[in-house]
C-alpha cells in the first residue's frame, strides 16, 4: 500500500511526515510528492494544510494540475483521503482569510473567523481540546470520545449539510473539528501532534 | 474546553541540556532527545526548547537536536534562541519544529515576524519578550538577557501581536532562576493588552506558582524548567494539582 502525503509546498509539514512514518514503520510506503502521476497511482492521500487558507490554496493551485489530479481522485475515483487543519478548512467552497478565496468546492461550506465574543476567547485556539465525537467515523475507530487533540487555528468550517459532522470542539461555540463524507476524511486537529491518540486516527486511516 | 498546557523547557547549550540560574552558572545534565521523551510520555502538553548561546556560536547541533527529537516526539515541539531570519525559521520548521521563538530579532527588525507569519502563518511564530521591571515599567531585554532596549514590554507585546506573532512568551528577568514565582502583574497585564494566548516563564520554584500564573496571571500556558528537569516534581504530579485547584489540564 502507498500512502501519499502531498507536499505543496506550503507550510510545515515534516511532523505530519514523521507521524505517518512513526506508525507505517516498514508495512506501509509514505511517499511526499507533488507529482501527479505518483498522486493518481496513490491508495490514500493526505492534505496537509499550515498557514492561511489564501496561501494554501495558491499554493495548491500554482503546480498545474494538482486541484484537477486531487479532484479525481477524491471526487470521481473516491479514494481516501485526509484533510489536515488547512487541509480540511479548503474541502470548503470558500474561506475568508484574507481575503475571499475560492476554495475546492468538496463540502459545501465557509471557512470564517472564530467568534472570539469581545476578547473573551484568545485567538488562535491553540492548545488542547476534547473532541464531542458526535457521529460515527471510521479514523474515531477505537478512539474514546472526549479524547484529547491538539489545535492551532483561527478560523473554523462551517458546513452546509451538518450530517458530515463527525465531531466538534466547545471553544466559544461549537466548532467543527472532524468531517467525514464517503471517502473524505478531515481534521481541523493536528492528529500529528495530538500524542499516542492522534497516533491511533493516523493508525486508522492507515488502515481504512 | 480548551486546556491550559504545561510546558517544560530545555535549555540547550551545543546539544546539550543545560539550566542556566540568572542565565549563567550553567549545569550539564543530559541528552536533550532523551529528555524530551521523557517529558512527551509523562504527560507534556508541548516541548520546549531553548538554545540559549546559539546568538555566540555554531547553532548546527540545535537542528539535529530537533531533527532526532521530532522523529521521536508526537507533541508540540517549540524551538528558540539565536533565531536570527526568515531563514533561520524556515530551517528550523524543516527540521520538525512546529513553532519557531523569536526574541531579539524581534526587536532589532520587525520585518522577521511580519514576513515569517506571513510566509508560515501566525500558528508557528512564537514571540520572546524577556521583560525586566524598571520603576512602574517593565523593559524588553535582547541578546539573552545582556541588552536592555528600553523598550517598553506592554506596548511590544500589543505591538507584536499586531506584527503577526501567534503567541508570546513572557519570561520575568527579574524572576528567572530564582524560584520565587511568576511576576504576576507583568503576565496579567500583558495578558490582558492582547488577544493571543501568553506563556508565562521564569520563576517557577513550586506547583502553586503554576496555578497562580493561570489564574492570577491569566496564563494561557506556563512553562518552567527547573522543577522538572531536576526531577523535584514530575508533570504528572503538576498536572493532578492543578486539577485539584480547579484548573482545566489534559490528564
């Protein structure tokens, strides 16, 4: 099985390499590309995500092709694939970070700023949170709800059709920490950074 | 609920850790990889690196220390001193840092936090603003501790956060080695002047310092080196007593 990390050049991604590497050990190929031929020929695919929502998808759409390769293979082929924070926040038809920005259309949705209620809540949310699993998700798999993860972000996603909704963190109001539609997965958390337990949700789309 | 987080720094010194006492009289104890594994499996909400002669000297072992550390460590991994550039950052960060702390460039050239929060974004830009007290005021000091800009640390604090710093760390110079606690008034105040979550540092001698820097200082985290470097509590033990003093931590 090959399990690509797709490396866009934006943002930070070696911890998300190291994680996936940590738990494929030898029984898995973790391969970091941009190349859309090793991209297709992918069992899963990750979508890392660091920086604004603006810069990710820039970056995303400077390498040709890359939207309309990930596009098939998400959206016509349906393979898995994992959305991390940024990651997640572009399966949105558009963000606000920024400035208006179009996003991949995947999950119908905006990305806006938290409402941080005056100052009340420090922004970004940075730290840790327990996640309300409140559907059933194949990466939650063995994982107990109200579990621990690990955030970094201002700005959350709002979709449109609530079902896709696999859980939500309370910080100012409820927001939206994991989706899952057919064969998208996404994590506003960093699951890379989230300890043993993120470990075990990389474990689990290891394993789909 | 959003956690406060615990976190334990390590004072390196040419790939070794060290804790300084008023930054000099510094003692060798042990492997920084090592240590942060050990944190990492007790209980760490984030690690904490400091390379503090790196502005002197060859900074080459710091990348390998987080090279090693981030392979083996699956928490926040943050990495300061002698961070000079956007460069600089952007090494670090390939490396497996995820947060980079800047401190006298900070000072020196603002364009090092604007550029690099632009270019990684504020999530992993970390400002160090070592502050003494001088009179009503308190003063950012730079190069370590040595230089004093006369800078006034409230309005740098507001000013940084504007610049695009996702988080301050607020060490109390005057505090710092000395085991006596926080300086509450200054991470209260600073705290209260800005939106983005503060790290108190510097001072930390028992488990109450830690409560108070959350609830009296107003705290998002606090960080603290001695007390467990020297084994005289573990993060377990900090953690448990915070959370009999009502304190929201990730057990």
């Amino acid at each position: 099985m090959k399990v690509t990390i797709v490396d866009y050049k934006s943002g930070n991604i070696s911890s998300v390499i190291n994680s996936f590497k940590e738990v494929a050990k030898d029984k898995v190929n973790i391969e970091v590309t941009s190349d859309l031929k090793k991209i297709t020929s992918s069992d899963k695919v990750v979508l890392p995500g660091q920086g604004s929502f603006k810069s990710c998808v820039d970056a995303l759409n400077k390498i040709n092709g890359l939207t309309d390769t990930l596009n098939e293979f998400a959206i016509i082929n349906k393979r898995p694939l994992l959305g991390i924070c940024v990651g997640l926040q572009m399966f949105a038809d558009i963000g606000y970070e920024e400035t208006e920005t179009k996003g991949l259309g995947w999950i119908s949705g905006i990305v806006s700023k938290i409402d941080n209620q005056n100052g009340k809540f420090k922004l970004p949310h940075i730290g840790w949170n327990q996640i309300d699993i409140i559907k059933e998700s194949k990466i939650f798999k063995d994982i107990e709800n109200n579990s621990h993860m690990y955030f970094v972000h201002s700005y959350e996603f709002i979709p449109e059709d609530k079902k896709v909704i696999s859980a939500t963190i309370d910080y100012s109001s409820n927001i939206v920490c994991s989706v899952e539609k057919e064969n998208i997965f996404g994590t506003q958390f960093h699951p890379e950074k989230s300890d043993r337990i993120g470990l075990k949700i990389i474990d689990n789309f290891i394993n789909l | 609920m959003l956690k406060n987080r615990i976190i334990p720094c390590l004072d390196v010194k040419n790939g070794r850790v060290v804790k300084g006492i008023n930054f000099v009289d510094l003692k060798d104890a042990g492997d920084p990889v090592e240590q942060a594994k050990i944190y990492s499996d007790g209980g760490a909400d984030e690690i904490c690196f400091l390379d503090i002669t790196a502005s002197n000297e060859n900074r080459d072992t710091i990348y390998d220390v987080v090279k090693k550390t981030s392979k083996k460590c699956f928490v926040p991994l943050t990495v300061g001193g002698g961070v000079r550039s956007v460069e600089d950052i952007n090494k670090l960060l390939n490396c497996g840092a995820d947060k980079v702390s800047i401190n006298t460039a900070a000072v020196e050239n603002s364009k090092v936090v604007i550029d690099s929060s632009k270019k990684f974004g504020s999530q992993c830009i970390v400002v160090a603003i070592d502050a003494k007290k001088n009179g009503e005021k308190w003063e950012v000091f730079t190069h370590g501790g040595r230089n004093n800009s006369g800078i006034d640390a409230l309005q740098y604090a507001e000013q940084m956060e504007k610049n695009g710093a996702g988080e301050l760390l607020v060490t109390s110079m005057d505090r710092d080695g000395t085991q006596a606690g926080y300086d509450i008034d200054l991470m209260s105040k600073i705290s209260s002047k800005v939106n983005i979550p503060v790290i108190a540092s510097g001072g930390v001698g028992n488990l109450d310092h830690l409560v108070d820097g959350i609830k009296l200082g107003k705290a998002s985290a606090v960080l603290a080196a001695s007390i467990f470097h020297y084994g005289k509590y573990s993060l377990k033990e900090a953690k448990d007593y915070l959370d009999s003093k009502g304190i929201p931590v990730r057990i």
